[in-house]
C-alpha cells in the first residue's frame, strides 16, 4: 500500500472516530450524565481531531514509511514451537527473583503502612499481597528481609505487637508520581524516619486506620497468623483478616489503572511494551 493510500485509511478511521465522539458527547449530555464523563470525551474528541489535522496537513507522511522499522510480531507464542527449561537451583538469588517476577506477574503494586512499637508509621512498597479466603476475607503477604539482610520494617512491624498488628494496604494509580513513591518508599531509612514524611501523598487518619490521600483504595486489616515457610526460606508468611475497604466517594463507571510490577524492578501501568515504564533504582 502506497503512503498516501495508508493516510486515506487512517484519516477515514479518525474521522469516524470523531464523529462518534461528537454523538457520544449529545448522548451523555441529554441523559444529564455526570460532568467528568461528558469531559473525558471532550478529551477523547480533541485530541483526536488534532491528530487528524496533522495527518490532513502532511507533516506525518514520513511516519507512514518504515523501510527500517522491525515488523510488529503476529500471532500467539506458545511452547508448541519449541521451548527451553531452567533450573531455579542453577540461578543466582537476583536471576530467580527477575525470571519469577517476569512470569508470574504482572502483580499489583502497593503501599503497605504498618507501626512500629515506637509509634513510627512505615510505609513499604508490596507486589505479594493474595487473596487465601473471602469469607473469612484472609489475605495474605510475603515478607522477608532486605537485600542488606536486614530484618525489613514491615516484617519487625508486625513481629513487634504482641497480638493483632493493624496494616493499611494501599492500591495505587498508575503514574509516574506513584511509581516515584514506591522508588521512595523503597529504599532503606532509618527506623525513626517515617517514608509518609518523604512520599508525595498525605495521611488521612480515618477510625479504619491510616489512609494515603494517593491510593485509589486502602485495606485495613489486622494481622492474624504469621507462619514460618519450608525449604529453610527466609521469608515469612503474614496472614491477615480484611476489615474494611476504604474507596473514592463518587458516582459512575470511571477506569483506573493499577500500578503493577511487570519485571522485578519495572513498574507501568500494563505489561504492553507500549506502555509507559518507570524502571526502579534500588
């Protein structure tokens, strides 16, 4: 297909693009719908009807030509078409936590807020959290010691109340801003600092627990088991029972993308290689 052939296609994509925009935004209007709606398609139609424009006026042409550019793959991957297999054994400590976290996830990222004896509040990033049970609501983390074989403070946290240490578990946006939090929250601090004092969010007190003004919802909870696991793992695994779930007071259907981990030290919004990725310095 010729360049100005592909224009023509995609200028008659975007155009219907527009135009459907243009109905969606007099439907939602006539039905009184709630005013973020009719403005993200207000969005939607602008920045739409921009890109359209700057393929009307040519200055995109040399975008339609990709003499070099590697062809986009297609079709699925699947071990049908040969495969390999990798001991873990065999790997380093770093390659089995890249390779597990490649293929296991993506996996939600959070922020998890605990206290320490000393009335210290921590917050550390999490991508462990599980659902065991939903009635009783149990869920569960994994926590260990740092890469410093230091005990992490989440861990001496909860091992630091004697019965029913509370944890704030808090869902995050997919943003840069979020991403840049947990980069934060990561790194090691001394244990009289607080990461709520270096984060960019701010603490809500609520009678729950503690609320972190950026999470798109928070898990309270109280910790009820901690259990040691086999094959000699350093890890333990702290069990928890969901008390309350603390979400945006608002009305409608409005997506939220959530913060995930898609390599061991790689956050985005998604696990497209189109998407946008913040790789962690820790």
């Amino acid at each position: 297909m010729e360049p100005h052939e592909k224009r023509e296609v995609i200028l008659d994509f975007l155009r219907k693009c527009v135009n459907y925009a243009d109905k969606s935004i007099e439907r939602k209007i006539s039905r009184s719908a709630e005013s973020h709606e009719v403005e993200n398609w207000k969005s939607y139609r602008e920045f739409t009807a921009f890109s359209l424009s700057e393929l009307e006026s040519g200055k995109l042409d040399d975008w339609l030509v990709k003499e070099e550019s590697e062809p986009i793959p297609h079709g699925s991957i699947s071990v049908a078409k040969g495969f390999k297999s990798l001991e873990l054994d065999h790997l380093s400590h770093v390659e089995r936590r890249g390779l597990l976290a490649r293929h296991v996830g993506p996996s939600p990222v959070f922020l998890v807020g605990t206290v320490s004896a000393e009335g210290v509040r921590n917050l550390a990033p999490m991508s462990s959290i599980g659902v065991l049970s939903n009635t009783p609501p149990l869920i569960c983390m994994s926590l260990s010691s740092d890469r410093h074989g230091r005990a992490r403070d989440t861990l001496s946290n909860v091992m630091g109340i004697e019965e029913g240490a509370r944890v704030s578990i808090h869902s995050l946006e997919a943003n840069i801003q979020n991403a840049n939090d947990v980069e934060i929250a990561a790194k090691p601090v001394a244990s009289e600092i607080s990461e709520w004092d270096l984060v960019s969010g701010k603490l809500i007190d609520t009678e729950f627990g503690d609320l972190l003004s950026t999470s798109v919802a928070t898990i309270h909870a109280k910790v009820v088991d901690v259990r040691e696991l086999p094959e000699q793992s350093k890890a333990k695994l702290v069990i928890m029972r969901a008390v309350s779930i603390t979400t945006p007071d608002q009305t409608g259907d409005v997506f939220t993308s959530k913060l995930v981990q898609v390599e061991d030290n790689v956050l985005s919004g998604c696990a497209s290689k189109l998407d946008w990725k913040h790789e962690l310095d820790w």
